[in-house]
C-alpha cells in the first residue's frame, strides 16, 4: 500500500474522479495510482489475487486515469461478446503490427475492418473444417521426425525444444514442407521486437527494433510468398496444406495477401501451443498414473498412424491438452479499451482506459471447480467438455466471442495429436518437479528454465491394459 504522503497527494489531485468510481472495491492509489502492484509479479498473478481479494471486478488506477480488472464471467461476457463492438483490442494492437502485418484479423479493430479481414481468413472459411481434419497425419509426421533427434539429447530446455518442434509442425500444415533454419531465427526476431514493444516501459516511439528486423520481415514473409507463388503455377490437388487449399477454393486470393496469413499463423499459435505443451509435460511428470494411461492409450492407438477419425479415440491425450489449458492457460490476460466513454459496472469508463480480463482466477475457481488446484483430466470426461465448452464463464484458454481464438481447433487437434505421437515413443522426462519461474514473451507465458529429456520407452511399459486409471491425482498444480 502506498504510504500516506502518496495517498494523500492521490486524493488530493484526483479525488473527484476517485470520488465518481466509489461504488468499485480495489486497492488504494498513491501517487502513481495503483501502478506498484504490476512492479514485480506477473499481471495475471496481479489479476487472479484482485479476484480472489477483491471479486468479480476491481478498480485500478494507471497514475490518474482508472481502470478495472475483471474476475466476473458476466461482465466478461459483456466486455468480450454482447459489447465487443464498444471495446478495442487496445494497445497490444501498435505492440505486435510490426511483426504480423496489417492484413491479419489478430489487430484488426472491431466492426467492419474486422469482419472483412475475417471474410478471408483461411481458418474460418465452410471448408477449413475439412483442411482441419486432413491435418493429423501430417502433423503427426512432423512430430515424430521431430522426435528422432530429440531422443539422443541427454538434457534439453523444453521450452525451446518444443518451441521448435512445433514451428516445424506448423509449417507442415501451412506449406506442407519443413522450413530452414534460417526461416525460424528470422520469426524469433520479429517476435523479439513485438516482445520489446509489449514489455516496454516507454512511449513506443522510444522503442526501437532489434538490428535487422526489416531484412528479416522481408525474408520471412517474401518466403512464404515465393512458395505461394510456386504452388499456385503448380497446383496439385493431392497437396493438403493450407496454401494448397487455399489457393484451390480462393483462387482470387493476392499472394501477398496469403503469404501474411500464412506466417502470421506462426505467431498466432507457436508460442502458445509449445507453452501449453511444457505445461502439460510438467503436470505429467508430478501425476505418474496420468501419464502411464497417457502412454497406454497412444500405445493402443500406434499400431497404425493416427488420421482425424482415429484422433477422437485419443480422450485421454484431449482431456490432459484441455487440463494443461485449465491449470495452465498460455495466454492469461487479455486487454480491451472502450472506443468511447461507457458504462460498465456501475461506473463510467473514460474512454481508452484500461480492462485488464484474466482466466487464471475463473480457471481455477473453489466455487465452480472441484478440487481445483489438482490436475486431474479426468474431469473432461463424461460431459467435462460440454460442462465447461471452450469459451464458457470458468473455461476459456482461447478467449471469448467471435474473436476468441481462430486457430483454437486447430490448436486442440495438433495438442493432442502431438501428446499421443510421443507418448508413443517416449516420456518426457522433466528433471525437476518446482513450480516453474514464468515469464512472459510475446504476450504469451514462458514457462522458464524446464528442463528434460526424452526417454524411449521401453515395449512392456506402453503394453498396458488400456482400463489402466490413474490412482487420484493428490499433488497440487
Ligand atoms: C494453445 C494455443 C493457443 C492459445 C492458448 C491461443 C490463445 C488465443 C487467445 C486467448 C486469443 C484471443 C485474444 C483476445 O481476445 O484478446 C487468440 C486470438 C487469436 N489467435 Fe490464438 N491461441 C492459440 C493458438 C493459435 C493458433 C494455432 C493460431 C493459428 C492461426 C492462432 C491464431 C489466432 C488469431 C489469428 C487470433 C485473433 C483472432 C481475432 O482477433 O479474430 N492461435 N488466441
């Protein structure tokens, strides 16, 4: 708490506007308002303990200008889905467009700039749900070459590994082929200038990019336009990568245009899909029995390779994904500013004042979970799922509304696809058990300092009968 000089000084200069948000609990602004609490902890550990301290809403002050952080599904709601049009994306929007381009719906502002950049996502047309499902065995293809090598390592940092495991999956199903080397530092640089910007503590006019940004825009995004332009003088009907198919249902598509949506996939999905993974991979090593029944239903299931159909008998490997995105959401604060003054909650919101909304408070609620700080996936089964649908009050890894996450399903099947691939071959070994530092890269969790390897499996220890049940999880997350 600030000391009384500052608060005095606080109410001093802005009691009035302090005086007009009254009604809203929350902690008491010095000076620099309620800024200090953001000094030091995570934002979304910031959230979740205003949740738990203050309830569904509480009242921050940025300096002299308020602000409300959210732990209420229904104001969430409002803020999310019913009002969306009224609330922009905010400043994360000026962060990340460097790097992934005007022409993607992830910084569009709402109402009509949005709903045509979506008209021509390739994620969200009648026919991705086909492309979707052609996607498992590719995928799966990639992530056991992936493997190969991963296997002879002695020590490895998970987060980079499986960072990199999963860039090389996704360009499997954007392009069909794995991508250089070279294509994966230049994504890393521009990732590197987005995260300056997003963590930056000065005007973003201040912050510069890292040395070679451009050249490394040019390359990355001129590479999937090379192979846009390849694949449309050649186009084969068996190919079944999004730029193939893409190019086959909307021929008229630039090809600029398709090479932005391609790579900006990459920063759509890659950061959060390998955190969610290492998440999961840690809970495994602390659950055994999870983790036993995790390998006995991918052994069951590796007799032949995995296709979409064959995916929907992998429950165990969905309800451990869907429980890692529960305990461990990668993406846990979102932002909205309204475009204009509002109400909200009882109070007028001064336009572009700041709404902080996290999931790590609702996800882990003692009023609706039960047993909440277990990882127990089993409460997937039996209806889990539709109980709590991606997208609920208590559920929502990808957001909410029509901009929760377009490459939500796409993430489920290659997060499943990817944990049963290697429970087939290996276990993931993680050496220590500590609750992990996070930071935050990209506006997404890092997990930090993971580290591992890849036991092969021995044939006897994946021959388990499949009813094998985990014994109760008993260890916290
Ligand atoms: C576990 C993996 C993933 C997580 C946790 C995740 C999370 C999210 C969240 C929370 C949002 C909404 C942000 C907000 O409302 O402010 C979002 C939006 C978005 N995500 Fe993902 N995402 C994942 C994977 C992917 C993948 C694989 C793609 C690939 C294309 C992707 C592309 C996008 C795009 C384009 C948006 C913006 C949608 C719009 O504004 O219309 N994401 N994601």
């Amino acid at each position: 708490m600030p000391n009384l000089l500052s608060r005095g000084l606080f109410n001093l200069f802005f009691g009035a506007r302090r005086k007009a948000m009254e009604p809203l609990p929350g902690p008491t602004p010095g000076i620099l308002g309620t800024l200090g609490d953001f000094l030091g902890p995570q934002p979304w550990d910031v959230c979740a303990r205003y949740g738990r301290e203050y309830g569904g809403v509480t009242l921050i002050w940025m300096g002299a200008s308020p602000g409300l952080v959210l732990n209420d599904p229904v104001l969430i709601e409002e803020v999310m889905e019913t009002r969306r049009l009224e609330f922009e994306k905010g400043n994360i929007s000026e962060q990340v467009r460097p790097t992934v381009t005007n022409d993607t719906t992830f910084i569009a502002l709402q109402g009509d700039e949005w709903n045509e950049k979506r008209r021509q996502d390739p994620l969200v047309q009648p026919w991705s749900s086909d492309w979707l499902a052609a996607q498992v065995g590719p995928l799966q293809r990639a992530v056991d070459a992936s493997l190969g090598s991963l296997m002879t390592a002695t020590s490895l940092d998970l987060t980079p590994t499986l960072r990199q495991l999963t860039f090389d999956a996704f360009a499997h199903a954007t392009l069909g082929e794995s991508l250089p080397d070279s294509a994966y530092e230049d994504f890393l640089l521009m990732a590197r200038g987005a995260d300056a910007r997003i963590q930056a503590k000065l005007p973003l006019r201040f912050v510069s990019l890292p040395k070679g940004f451009e050249q490394a825009k040019e390359r990355f995004y001129g590479l999937f336009e090379q192979k846009v332009r390849q694949a449309r003088q050649a186009l084969d009907p068996r190919r079944v990568d999004l730029m193939s198919w893409t190019l086959r249902e909307l021929p008229d598509i630039p090809d600029r245009f398709l090479a932005h949506q391609l790579g900006t996939f990459f920063y759509g999905g890659v950061f959060s899909s390998s955190t969610t993974l290492v998440g999961a991979y840690h809970q495994l090593q602390k659950h055994p029995a999870v983790e036993t029944r995790l390998a006995a239903e991918a052994s069951a299931l590796s007799a032949r390779p995995l296709d979409f159909d064959r995916l929907r008998d992998a429950r165990w490997a969905e309800a451990v994904a869907y429980e890692a995105m529960r305990v461990l959401p990668a993406v846990r604060v979102f932002t909205r500013t309204p475009s204009q003054d509002t109400r909200l909650a009882g109070v007028t919101l001064p336009a572009g004042s700041l709404i902080m909304i996290s999931n790590q408070h609702l996800h882990r609620d003692p009023t609706h979970w039960k047993d909440p700080e277990v990882f127990d996936p089993s409460r997937w089964l039996d209806g889990g799922t539709a109980r709590d649908p991606l997208g609920s009050g208590h559920f929502f890894p990808f957001g909410r509304g029509p901009r929760a996450c377009s490459g939500g399903a796409f993430a489920v099947v290659y997060l499943q696809t990817t944990l049963a691939t290697i429970a087939a071959r290996a276990r993931v070994h993680v050496d220590s058990t500590d609750p992990f530092e996070e930071g935050f890269f990209f506006g997404v969790v890092l997990p930090k300092g993971v580290t591992g390897r890849f036991v092969s499996r021995r044939p006897h220890l994946v021959h388990l009968p499949p009813e094998v049940r985990p014994t109760p999880a008993v260890e916290s997350a």
